[in-house]
C-alpha cells in the first residue's frame, strides 16, 4: 500500500489513460535511492494492466561513473 502518492499515481493514471488512446507519454520518475520510485512503478504498472494496457520491464547496465551499487543486467519481464 502506497503512502501519500495520490497526486503521482493521479498523474500517471492520466498518462495511462492517454496511453490507452495511442497518446503516448514519456514520464521520467526521479529521486534519490529509497525515494519510493520502483514501489510507485510498480503500482503504475498494476493501473495499467488493469487498464489493459500493456506493461513492458528493462533494467539499465549502472553507467559507467554512477554512484551506488551495480544492478546487474536482467532480461525485460
Ligand atoms: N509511498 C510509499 N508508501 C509506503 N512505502 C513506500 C512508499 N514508497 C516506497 N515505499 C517503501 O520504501 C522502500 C524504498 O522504496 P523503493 O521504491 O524501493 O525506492 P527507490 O526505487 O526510489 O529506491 C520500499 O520498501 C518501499 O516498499
Ligand atoms: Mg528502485
């Protein structure tokens, strides 16, 4: 259960919404390390599949450079 996202996961159910009418949106999520990103993701995700709208995952290669630790390569889901 997200905490206090209502106004994000508003945002991202309207760009869910105008995916849905072949609007397509680029939304970058930002935020320091356990800001909550990948838990809002993931809840954005769950709107889209109920909205029958198709969800695809990749995960990047850290770049070279960044700080933090190294997430390995993963196949999309
Ligand atoms: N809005 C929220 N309400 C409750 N718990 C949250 C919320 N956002 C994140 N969390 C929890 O905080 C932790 C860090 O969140 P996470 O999404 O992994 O951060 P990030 O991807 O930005 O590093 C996780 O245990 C996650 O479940
Ligand atoms: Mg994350």
């Amino acid at each position: 259960m997200l905490l206090e996202r209502d106004a994000e996961l508003d945002e991202l159910r309207a760009v869910i919404g105008a995916t849905a009418r072949a609007q397509g949106r680029l939304v970058v999520v930002e935020g320091p390390a356990g800001a909550g990103k990948s838990a809002l993701l993931e809840a954005a995700a769950e709107l889209a599949q109920n909205a029958g709208v198709r969800t695809l995952r990749a995960r990047t290669r850290a770049a070279q450079g960044a700080t933090g630790s190294a997430t390995p390569p993963a196949a999309p889901a």
